[in-house]
C-alpha cells in the first residue's frame, strides 16, 4: 500500500470521522477514522460512500 499522510479528522458531534489523505504521487484517499488500513481510493467510490454516510445518519454534513 501507499504511503499515505494523513489529515486530521473530520468529525461532528456524536458521529463517524473521517479523514482525507494523500501519498507521495499526489493521489487521494479517504477512510473512516480507525478504519485507515481500507481507503477508498476512487474518487466515485469514496463520494458515494460519503453520501451514504450522510443519509444513514453517520455523518451530518461534507466538509
């Protein structure tokens, strides 16, 4: 895998936290906080899955 660096969490009140990374190329990754060892890398992929979170509840807004 990558070597990704990641940002600080985002997170809301009482919510999942994500966190956004990026490797050495440039590439983007994105992960639920503690779950970083399965980004998603694609972007579509990891858009929907953001989407999802919101309308489950799991997360309350995209930063």
């Amino acid at each position: 895998m990558a070597d990704i660096t990641w940002e600080d969490p985002f997170c809301a009140e009482g919510n999942n936290c994500f966190r956004i990374g990026t490797d050495p190329t440039g590439n983007a990754y994105i992960a639920v906080a503690g779950q970083e060892e399965h980004p998603l890398v694609d972007s579509r992929e990891a858009l929907r899955a953001l989407i999802r979170a919101v309308k489950a509840g799991e997360a309350d807004h995209l930063l």
